[in-house]
C-alpha cells in the first residue's frame, strides 16, 4: 500500500505561483497582526480598571471624612492626586477631584464628585 | 496526479486568516461600544450623586422649579434637580444626562434627629407630678414636671417597672411644648386649600401608579363621602375630600398624601401613607402602617361645629411614623390621640392636647404630649402612665424624623429611594 502511495506523482507548482503565494499570505499575516496589535492596544487595560476601583475607592473614603484637605496619596504603583475645594462657595459642599497617574506620570483616570461636607 | 495548486491552499489560508481578523474586529468593536457605555453610565452615576447631595444640602426654596445646571462647568456633567414638598416630608428629583443617555434617582427626603433636643418623654409641666402604675418602663432621656415623677397605685396594682422611674436623664420641662415647623405648616394648609377638579378616572381602574417625574395627581372628592377599595394607589398623588373619607382594608396605598375632614380606616389595613384630616383619623384594629407614615390633625380654622380633634389607633395596630395633632387657636377641648390596647407605635407622637395610652401599649421613639389621660371603667386619671412602655432606645438608629417636629436637625438625609432607572 505504501508503494502504491509513493509511486503517484505530485505535479510541482511554478516559481510564479510560489512567489505570488507567499506574497499573499505576508500581506494576510501583515494585516492579521496590524489588526490584533490595535485592538489590543484599544482594548482596556487591567491597569485602567485598578486605577479607577483606586479612585472609587478613595472618593468612598473621602465622603466619610470630616476633614478632606488636597494631598497626593501613594497607592499601589499609582500617584492620586487629591483636589479639594469648596463648591460653588457653599460651606456645606465640596468638589472633590481625583486623578490617577501611573508610574510614567501618564494619567489614567479621573473622578469628580459633589459630597456634603460631615460634621 | 495530485496538483501541487500552492495559489489556492494560500487563498484558503488568507480567507481563515480574513474571517479570524472580522470577528476580532467585531467583538473589538463591540467590546469597546459597551466600555464606552459603562463609562459614560459610570460617569452619570457619578454626576447623578452629586446631584443628591446638592438636593440634600440645598434650601427649601432653591429647587422648587426644575433646574438644569452643569456640575464643574465641562461637557458631560448636566444635572437636572428639582425639589417638592411631600407632606410632611420632601422629594428630590434627580436626572443626569449625557447626549441621550438618562438617568434619573427620585427619593423622599427627611432630617436627622437632634440629640441634644431628642427625649423619649416631653411631658408639659402643669404644676403636678407625673405618676406611673403597673409594669411601665420610660427608658431615655425625659422633660418631665417640676413636681417630678412618682409611683402610684392604680387598679389594684402598684408599680412594677425599673426602681429608677425613668430609665435615663431628666429634665424640667416647660409650661409649653416645643413648636411645630411654621414653615412647614404653611406647606401643609395649602394642600388643604387645593381647588382641583374631580378625577373620576379614580374608581374605574384598580390600580394607580403615578411617577414623581409627572406633575402630582390631585383626586378630590369634594362633599361625597367616599370609600377606597379594591384599589392600589401610589406614588404622586394627593387624595382631598371635604368631608369622609374610608379606607377599606381592600385598597393597598404607598407613598401618597390624603386630606379629608375625616379619615377612617377599616380594620386589617397595610400601606404607607400619610394622613391628614381637619376633625379626626380613626385607624381601627391590626392595621399596619410602614414607616415613613404619618398621621396628623391639622386644624388651621376652628370648626364650624366645637368638636374634639382627635386621632384614634386601634388594638394591636402597628404605626411606624409620626403622629401628630395642631390647633393654630387654642380650644377648650383639647385635641386627642387615642391609641388603643398591644397597640405599637415606631417613630413619634407629638399630641399638642392630651395622648391616652391604653394598657399594654408600647412607644418605640419619642413622646411629646402636654397631658396624659388614662382612663377605667368608673375613673378618669390625668398624667398617669399604667402599663405601658415608651422605649428611646428601640427605635431604630436609621430613623429619620420631619422637620415639623422639634427635634429634627437641619442637616438633610435620604429616607427612601422611591423611583429609579
């Protein structure tokens, strides 16, 4: 049976065909891997989600304290810088601004909310 | 012969490659469409907060109309934020947007307790002791008579309660009671004076839900005594009636306001509302009011027949609320709120007249009454507590009061979430 096998001929394909394959399947794989890389890159990162759970986290902690004063906090590997002021001049409210920047200083998320003031 | 055909297996190949790539791109994009969405979502919900704590630290006045502002001055920070009188309560409306997206929180607004003012008992001095009987327990701060508090002996039984009389510190009371809210009154006098046409659409449907977002509903049965039944309202709407009004065990209310000159409510009743009649409420045995209910007498004018203004609880009743009576001019007959035996009542009782606590009644809150009556078969006693318990400290620590009462502080919490998207 082997033999048999062996004995039929495989016809070869020309240089042409060979040349104009490989080109199309580069110019496939090209546009593959072009795609993959920016939906990646498009895609959130964990970093993203971290640092924003970072920020809710801290805006809940901020609501429940009496005295919230502007300050950088040093969190896991990001920098949250902490802007506080009053709201519209109203001694009961006050704006609280959060931003998250990563370890290359890029900023990547941002909280800002209107709390009541506690006793 | 097989054929070497290298051009069509790279074809195949690309195509696989080709439909690999879409279905990336799609989920990529759909992927990114939701992100996007819960951004903006998170964002809203974010923005909607705000929104309730400004309501919240807000006068009374500045959010009577809708008004629509930018948060911090940027572009997806539009809050919408109204505030109305309900009852004895407030409502806050709330809507946040971006583009077309919406979200909007409606909650009824209520004031922390001032614990400097807070007592378990304010009894009004009227120059003579204050006298408890039987197994009664007063735990919590009190403002009782100069005279003081004694034990007594009534209907053959002494005092069984706590050797320290009242569980908690006293005080000396005034010759009056604290003052009810003024401006909340006024509120109220106006639901009362409302001219609005009959809505009869009222007892052809049996149910009716009608959303803080719309303009309140206003049902007036002007002189027809009428009965609610077999019906289950709720929400924005406002029952008047110029003369009776029954509420059978039948109908299921929530959240919704009734004026009438009478009210009576039929045994076996289970809703949340409030109540407020100009003669008298009488609220028959096992019903059940959720808090936050009410139930108050509002006398702006003196009747046009002298009769006593009175609220009635009946046996085994639960009341969580405030339950209050008001005479702008002063009586000869005092009104009164009656409630009746294994009756329960969570929240507070202000009685400007005389408060008649039956036996085996309990008062988990506060009390503020300027006479208590306790009366048997053949005796009438006046500011003697028999067999009863008024328990400060069972009340839960969550509970929020009205600003018409003496106690409530200014600052401004969420009693309950009412509507929501």
């Amino acid at each position: 049976m082997a033999r048999g096998k062996l004995k039929r001929s495989v016809q070869a394909s020309t240089i042409l065909e060979v040349v104009v394959s490989m080109v199309i399947i580069v110019v496939a794989f090209g546009i593959a891997m072009m795609i993959y890389t920016n939906v990646t890159r498009m895609s959130l990162s964990a970093k993203k989600i971290r640092a924003q759970m970072l920020l809710q986290e801290t805006m809940l902690i901020a609501e429940h304290t009496s005295a919230n004063v502007t300050q950088t906090i040093n969190k896991d590997d990001f920098r949250i810088e902490k802007e506080v002021k009053p709201y519209h001049e109203d001694a009961v409210l006050t704006d609280i601004h959060l931003t998250a920047y990563d370890q290359n200083q890029q900023k990547v998320a941002e909280l800002r909310k209107i709390i009541i003031n506690q006793p | 012969m097989v054929k070497a055909s290298a051009l069509y297996i790279v074809i195949i190949i690309a195509l696989v490659i080709a439909v690999i790539c879409s279905s990336l791109i799609i989920s990529a994009y759909f992927y990114r469409i939701q992100y996007q969405k819960k951004f903006r979502y998170d964002q809203l919900e974010n923005n909607l907060n705000s929104g309730v704590n400004i309501i919240l630290a807000s006068s009374d006045t500045a959010y009577a109309k809708e008004r629509t502002l930018s948060l911090f001055n940027g572009d997806a920070d539009s809050v919408s934020l109204q505030r109305l009188t309900w009852g004895i309560y407030d409502v806050g409306i709330v809507k946040a947007f971006i583009q077309k997206d919406t979200l909007f929180k409606i909650f009824s607004i209520a004031n922390a307790i001032d614990s400097s003012k807070w007592a378990a008992l304010y009894l009004v001095d009227e120059d003579r002791p204050f006298s408890l009987s039987g197994k009664t327990t007063i735990r919590g701060d009190a403002y009782i008579p100069k005279a003081g508090v004694q034990q007594a002996y009534v209907d053959n039984k002494a005092y069984q309660g706590d050797k320290r009389l009242i569980i908690g510190t006293k005080h000396i009371s005034d010759k009056k009671l604290p003052v009810l809210n003024d401006q909340r009154l006024k509120q109220l006098e106006q639901y009362q004076d409302q001219n609005v046409t009959n809505d009869h659409a009222l007892t052809k449907t049996d149910s009716v839900t009608s959303s803080f977002l719309k303009p309140t509903r206003f049902v007036n049965f002007k002189k027809e005594a009428e009965t609610i039944k077999n019906i289950k309202i709720k929400g924005n709407v406002v029952l008047l009636s110029d003369t009776t009004l029954t509420i059978d065990s039948t109908a299921v209310l929530n959240d919704i306001l009734v004026f009438a000159r009478t009210i009576i409510v039929k045994s076996g009743f289970h809703g949340s509302c409030q109540l407020f009649a100009a003669d008298s409420v009488s609220i028959q045995r096992n019903c059940r009011f959720d808090y936050p209910s009410c139930a108050g007498i509002l006398r702006f004018k003196p009747p046009p027949v002298k009769s006593q203004a009175k609220i009635t609880i009946g046996n085994h009743t639960d009341f969580s609320g405030v339950i209050f009576t008001y005479e702008k001019m002063e009586t000869p007959v005092k009104p009164l709120i009656s409630v009746g035996q294994y009756a329960t009542i969570n929240g507070q009782v202000y009685s400007q007249g005389i408060l008649e606590l039956k036996d085996s009644t309990k008062v988990c809150g506060s009390v503020f009454t300027s006479r208590f009556l306790y009366k048997n078969t053949f005796t009438l006693f006046e500011n003697y507590l028999i067999n009863t318990t008024i328990d400060s400290k069972a009340l839960s620590r969550h509970y929020l009061t009205s600003e018409l009462l003496p106690v409530s502080k200014k600052n401004k919490k969420v009693l309950q979430w009412l509507e929501a998207n």
